[in-house]
C-alpha cells in the first residue's frame, strides 16, 4: 500500500514536471495596423514560420489594429508582461526615453531606402538596441513601410499650404517640430483614432505611408494628398527582454530564424504594398493624388531641412552627423 501510493507521488510528481517540456509558449503580437500592410503581412509571415519550425512549442498570437492596445500603451504593457511582442513605428519610442529613435524621423534624411538600410543593419541600428536593453526591451529586427505622404482636405502644393492646419501626428518631437516648420498645429494622437478625427474635423490632416492611409480608409475622408515623400516610417520589432531571456535556447534560436525571414520579407513587400495601396486610393477618387514638381520639392526641402538642427539638442549632432556620413547624403 505505502509503496503503491509512494509509486503514485512520484508518477504524479514526474506528470507535473513533464509540462515545462511540452509546454506551448504563447506569444501575443499586438499591432496597431491592419492585417493587409507590410507590417501586417510579415507578423503574420512570422506566425507561420515560426510555428511551423517549433514543432509546436510556441504559439504566436497576433493582434492587430489596437484590438488589445492602442500606441502609448502597447509599450506600458509589453515592459508589464502583458503581451512579449510588439512592432511600434520608430516615431513612437521618444515616451519611452529612447529620444534618439526620433532620428529617423527627420524630414529628408534618408534619400533612398538603400541609405536607411545602411542605418538600420549597421552599428548605428545596433547601438539603439543596445540602449533599449536598459529598459527591459530586446530589438530584433527592423521592418520597413515606406516613405509618407501628407494629406488634408485641401491641396498641399507648397509649405505655405499648411499654415494654421490641425495635423496629427506620432508621439515624437520631431515630427512636431516638422509640422510647426510648415506653419501647421500638430497634435499627438493615437492611430486609431485617427481616422475619426479625420472625420469629424478634429485633425484637417495627417502623414503616412498610403498602405496606412488606404487600409485604414482615411483616404475617405481626406479631399487631397501629395506624395512628397519627405520621411521615412518603419517599426523596429521588439520583445520582452527578461522573456525573451527566459526562453529555451533552441526555441530562441528557432523563433530568431523566424525573424531573419519575416525581416526579408517585410522589407522585400513594403514598397509594392505602398504603391498598390496609393494606385487603390487614386482609383477611389476619393483622394485628389499631387506629385510634387521638382521646384515644389526644393521648396518644401528648404523649409523642412532647419528642423534638422533644430532638434539636435533631442536626438544628437553626432548621431545626425554619422548618419549623413552613412547614407553620403550631405544635406
Ligand atoms: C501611425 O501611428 O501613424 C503609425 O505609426 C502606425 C503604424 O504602426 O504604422
């Protein structure tokens, strides 16, 4: 009797233990955007590849368009635990007290996408994950959208177009300080509450690439956009750093694999992405589409560039400095 039930402690003791093997790790993806965008389509990417190589190990669970947090507080909740995953817009970092990341929102500095790419896979791109490990985040990876357009509900041909407009904005100093360059009112709002702000006359305008602005259909209550191109918009994908940490190596390792491809991926469909979504909102008629002639961009340039020392006192003069020298851009 005795060495029956002391056998029935130790098998119960051994189906206890058992688990942390086979356990399945969940991690929860929240995004802001839709489904059907570059970011989108390469968590999704990520979902599959990774769940398809850890045999069952881990389960990713993606949640997009705010459905469980908006901006400000995807971030307060992945440092809490209550989601591991998260890729934010770069202009979104400066409330966490990585003011540097707002680099990337400087108008004009990246005249390619090649030139970003020399940032973002070089040490510069290495150095602002570092830091963020002093806030309990891991970056892994960068994934583009694209280059932004600005619309309202009147043509924007030239700067002088924007004095006195209510513009939303990214919760980042930059972009603010872009926006009262040109004359206009920004104001920080969350994405997705843009697109009743939009409606109802609270903003007269916002900046995105066209994938945000078509999937989010605010490219109905927007009478005029302008490609201009002027900033760039990307994500850096970031996890938990004491979960990530606390991971079985093999699963890391897997789940790394997983990235680097989703990462190809992601910045392999962004572009065509933008472009099929601005040839959809040119077909809608809804949005009176402007490309800037040469002149008309010198002239917003000339504007916009100021803002570039404007705000080196925020994210530093040597960093905007080695960042020209990457890209060889001399702006
Ligand atoms: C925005 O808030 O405008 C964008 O950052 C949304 C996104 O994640 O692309």
């Amino acid at each position: 009797m005795r060495i029956a039930a002391f056998v029935c402690v130790a098998a119960a003791a051994t189906m206890v233990s058992l688990p942390s093997f086979a356990e399945t790790v969940t991690i929860k993806f929240s995004h802001v955007v839709a489904p059907d965008t570059p970011k989108g389509k390469a968590a999704e990417r990520f979902k599959q590849l990774a769940e398809e190589r850890a045999k069952g190990a881990v389960k990713i669970e993606i949640y997009p368009n705010s459905q469980l947090y908006k901006d400000k507080e995807e971030l307060e909740a992945l440092q809490l635990g209550a989601v591991q995953m998260l890729a934010p817009s770069l202009a979104k970092f400066g409330p966490l007290g990585a003011k540097e990341f707002e680099v990337f929102d400087l108008p004009y500095i990246f005249p390619t996408k090649d030139a970003l790419r020399k940032v973002t896979d070089g040490p510069i791109g290495k150095s602002f994950f570092d830091k963020l490990e002093t806030k309990g985040i891991k970056g892994l990876a960068y994934w583009d959208n694209g280059f932004k357009i600005m619309s309202a509900n009147k043509p924007l041909k030239t700067p002088a177009d924007f004095q006195g407009l209510k513009m939303r904005i990214q919760s980042s100093k930059v972009l603010d300080a872009q926006m009262r360059q040109l004359g206009a009112l920004p104001q920080v709002m969350a994405f997705s509450e843009v697109y009743q702000a939009l409606q109802t006359g609270v903003v007269d305008g916002t900046e995105n690439p066209p994938s945000n602005m078509h999937t989010q259909k605010m490219h109905e209550v927007q009478k005029h956009a302008t490609v201009s191109n002027h900033g760039y918009l990307g994500y850096a994908v970031i996890v938990n750093k004491a979960f990530w940490e606390g991971l079985p190596a093999d699963l890391r390792t897997t789940l790394e694999g997983a990235m680097k491809e989703a990462t190809q991926y992601a910045n392999e469909i962004a572009q065509k992405e933008n472009d099929d979504s601005l040839a959809a909102i040119k077909a809608s008629g809804k949005t009176e589409i402007y490309e800037l002639s040469e002149a008309e961009r010198q002239a917003w340039r000339k504007v916009l560039l100021p803002v570039h020392e404007e705000m080196a006192g925020r994210v530093g003069k040597e960093l905007i400095e080695s960042i020209y020298k990457a890209t060889g851009a001399s702006n």
